[in-house]
C-alpha cells in the first residue's frame, strides 16, 4: 500500500511559531489511514490536520480502546533532521494494539509514513536549543455501536508539533510524591500497553500531589503497594555510590520505555554497571538516607533524564543529593541528547536522518 498526499496550498501553510511550549500547536499535515474488519487497512493518506469525523457512538468515546506512541524528531546542527528509534515506537506500537484487541499496523508503512510527514512538515522542526518536533502516532476504536466488544473499524493518524526545550530553566531537578493511596496499573491489566486510559486513572493522584507541590506522582505495584514502578510518564533510575545505576525490571505493569531501554545499552559503554531488580520502596528510602543511592531520575522521551531531587514517602521528604542536578544524569543526558542531534555518532543504529 503506498500513502498518498494531498498537501496544503501553500498560501494556506502556517509558520512555525517562535514561542511554543509542548503540545499545543500543531504542524500543517496529519496522516490517517482506516481499517475495515475484512478490508483491512486502507486509504493511507497525508492530508491537511483537520479534525476527525466521528459517531457520538464510536467505541473509542465510550470504552477506551485507544493506543498511542511519541517521538520526537531532532534538528541537527547540519539542517538534517533526526529521528530516535522509530522503529522501537512502531513495535511497541503493535504490542500495544494487541494487548488492546487492536489490528496491527505493518512498520514498514507506519516508519514511511513518519518519514514522510515529518519531511512534508520538516519547516515545522525547530532549531532552538533542546527544542524538537514531536510527533503523536495514535489509533482508535470507531465502530458505532454501544454494545461492548472490539471494534471492527479504526483509524489510524499522525500528528506533529514544535515541543520547547523541556528545562526551560535549567538541569532542575523534580520534586515527586510516592503514593501510597493510589495504583496505575494492575498485574494482568494494561499498565505495558500505551493507553489512554491509564492516564485518565492517573490524572486524580497527579492533582493531588501538585496541590502539595510535588509534580510527578511515583507509582508503587498494585498487589504488595511495596515495589516501585514508574513515575507518571517516566520510568525512573536509581544511581548506587555514583556508577551503578538500577532500575525497577519490567513487571507487566510497567511501560516498557524506550529511553529507559537506551541507558540500559548505553549506561555500560559509558563505564556504569546497570541493573534491572525488584526494589522495595523501604530499602530505597533507606539507601536514600544512608546516602547510597546518590543520584535519582526519571526517563522518558519528553524530558530525556529529569532528575529528580526529592521523593516525599508517607509524610516524609527525602532528599537526593542536595536537591541537585547529579553528574551520572547529566553525563546520560548529554551523551543521549547528543546522539539525537548528531552531536555525537551512534554507534548503536538508532538513529534515522531525512534529508
Ligand atoms: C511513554 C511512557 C513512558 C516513557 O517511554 P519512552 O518510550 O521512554 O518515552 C513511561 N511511562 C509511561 C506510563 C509512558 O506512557
């Protein structure tokens, strides 16, 4: 199947902004294409952003069966542009199409497809420091009907927009909030999958902890409420003594991110030792306090690393490093924000360039 395109006129094509923060100005071209149970996948299109026609009965408004990806896209110094390991995001999302009882989308289009729309739209990728394109893949549910059970039409779309330097002011470290009231995800639910819904469960616990002045919730497992999981749209690292840098195994609830997966390869050829364990939310306090655990940050394609400088457990604060920005998370940003912008080769093929 090849994707067709029906571009702006261009007295229509808007202009990058010179101000933008995250997601809320969009690039002129989306792609979309639909899916028919017994068709399967068709009319793969770039077409102008424009809004979605849909049923006030379509499935995805009602039950939630919706999947999502993000990238982003890297301005090199050369005027190139960079992606990161879209081939991990179109993969993962599959795993989460299926986990959602969702077609899959075959990668190679899907990987075209951002190819091409991020080079139709490549006057929409800034150049600012830290700034990028980043770029939203998503599928849903929209068969009319109300009676529950998987859909048998989706769409699949596309869109893009400039995203602003993530530390605005600065390598500051985040304050987060452990919560010991609320879960995200379940064992045997969809906690690995990319879905919206996670996110809605999520959204009173992060309300919470912001009144309180924390802006990430950290997420503890749903049986034991003792085992660490991830942070709101990150996953987190924990640095032993400055060279060992451990991080909660996958568990079935936890997101299985891309980033966290690159410092996981990238970490040991830096000179770190990496590990992946169950950790017990009491001994990591207490290896906070002791003065252990030197360094904490959260990972995710958003921020890159985020560290995090305070983590508040059942009343109580525990500081990280004195409140700073540590040399670990700052060496992996580096090094991980160097490789997307072509600053530093990539010795690990993740990196795509349109040119
Ligand atoms: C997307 C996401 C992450 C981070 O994944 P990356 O691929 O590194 O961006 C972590 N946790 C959750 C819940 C997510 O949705």
């Amino acid at each position: 199947m090849s994707i067709e395109v029906l571009p702006l006129d261009a007295d229509k094509r808007g202009e990058c902004p010179q101000e933008f923060s995250f997601g809320a100005v969009f690039s002129d071209h989306m792609f979309r294409q639909v899916f028919d149970k017994g068709v399967g996948w068709h009319d793969a299109q770039i077409v102008p952003y424009q809004a979605l026609q849909l049923d006030p009965s379509a499935a995805v408004l009602h039950y939630s069966q919706e999947i999502f990806e993000g990238l982003k896209a890297y301005r090199r110094e050369d005027g190139k542009i960079n992606l990161f390991r879209p081939e991990a995001n179109c993969r993962r999302f599959n795993r989460s199409a299926a986990r959602m009882v969702m077609p899959e989308v075959e990668e190679s289009l899907h990987l075209e497809a951002l190819k091409k729309l991020v080079k139709l739209d490549a006057a929409w990728v800034p150049s600012k420091d830290g700034s990028s394109l980043y770029i939203r893949p998503a599928m849903i549910a929209t068969s009319s009907k109300l009676g529950l059970g998987a859909s048998s039409q989706y769409t699949h779309f596309i869109i893009t927009g400039p995203s602003g330097a993530y530390f605005a002011g600065g390598f500051n470290p985040i304050a987060v909030y452990i919560t010991d009231e609320y879960r995200r995800a379940v064992a045997g639910g969809v906690g690995e999958a990319k879905t919206g819904g996670n996110y809605a469960a999520s959204l009173m616990a992060s309300e919470k902890v912001a009144e309180l002045g924390y802006s990430q919730v950290l997420w503890l497992d749903s049986i034991h409420g003792q085992y660490i999981e991830e942070v709101g749209a990150m996953n987190i690292c924990f640095v032993y003594e400055g060279k060992k840098i451990v991080t909660p195994a996958l568990s079935g609830s936890i997101l299985p991110g891309i980033t966290r997966d690159s410092i996981l390869k990238l970490a040991p050829t830096l000179g770190y030792e990496v590990s992946e364990e169950r950790m017990d939310v009491n001994q990591v306090v207490a290896d906070i306090e002791s003065g252990k655990i030197t360094e904490v940050f959260g990972c995710g394609t958003a921020a890159v690393i985020s560290p995090v400088g305070k983590l508040c457990f059942m009343q109580k604060d525990y500081v990280v490093n004195n409140n700073e920005s540590g040399p670990v998370s700052k060496h992996l940003y580096d090094q991980l924000t160097g490789i997307q912008y072509g600053k530093i080769e990539d010795p690990f093929g993740w990196i795509t360039t349109i040119d």
